[in-house]
C-alpha cells in the first residue's frame, strides 16, 4: 500500500511537471514557471495540488444560463451585424432597388427579343 501511494505521488508530479513545461508562460498564475518547476520538484504532493488548484490558467468555458428575470433572453441571439459595413441603411436599399431596376429591365429586354424572334 504505501508502494502504491508513492507511486501515485510520483506520477502525479510527473504529470504537473509535464504539464507546466508544456504550457505557455502567458497561461501560468502568480508565479514564473521556474518557480512552479521547483515547487513541484521540491514538495511533490503539495507542489501538485497547488499547481493544478492556483498556478494553472483553466480555458473559459461559456455557460448560457437562462436568466430568471428575463426568460426572452433565453432565445439565441440574432446574427452579429458585420463591423465593416460602413455603407448607410439607405444606401444599401437604394442599391437593392437598383438591382431591381436592372432585372426588370433585363426581363424587358428578353421578352421583346423572344417577340421579335432575334435568336441572341
């Protein structure tokens, strides 16, 4: 038993200390990773379970909760609008009518070709 506890301890700080020279200096809490090194090295167990409970920056997860005040807010969000559309609201209909426009004129313009028989 106290075989199996020692190995337990020692594939945990294994563990910690791949873990910690793997992982980005930018994604480590409250102390350079040499330090971390050194604490898991000279403390195996207490190093370990502090490494994993305050040195390691854990990636955020987003949890969508309903809110209780709120319960519309619970419904998915329309699509973002896109940031580099600098065009006006009234710009893009006039374009939109143009559009339009053109169609129309292009339906015109094949219907008299049909009417006149030109083949083109």
């Amino acid at each position: 038993m106290p075989y199996l506890v020692s190995l337990v301890v020692l594939a945990g700080m294994i563990f910690a200390l791949v873990d910690i020279i793997t992982r980005d200096q930018s994604l480590v809490k409250h102390m350079p990773k040499t330090v971390w090194l050194f604490v898991v090295i000279l403390l195996p167990f207490l190093g370990t379970v502090l490494w994993f409970a305050i040195g390691r920056e854990y990636p955020r997860r987003e949890v969508s909760r309903p809110s209780q005040f709120a319960p519309w807010a619970s419904e998915p969000a329309p699509p973002p609008v896109r940031a580099h559309e600098s065009r006006s609201t009234e710009q893009q209909l006039a374009d939109l009518e143009r559009e339009i426009e053109e169609e129309r004129l292009r339906a015109e313009l094949a219907r008299r070709r049909r009417e006149l028989g030109d083949p083109a």
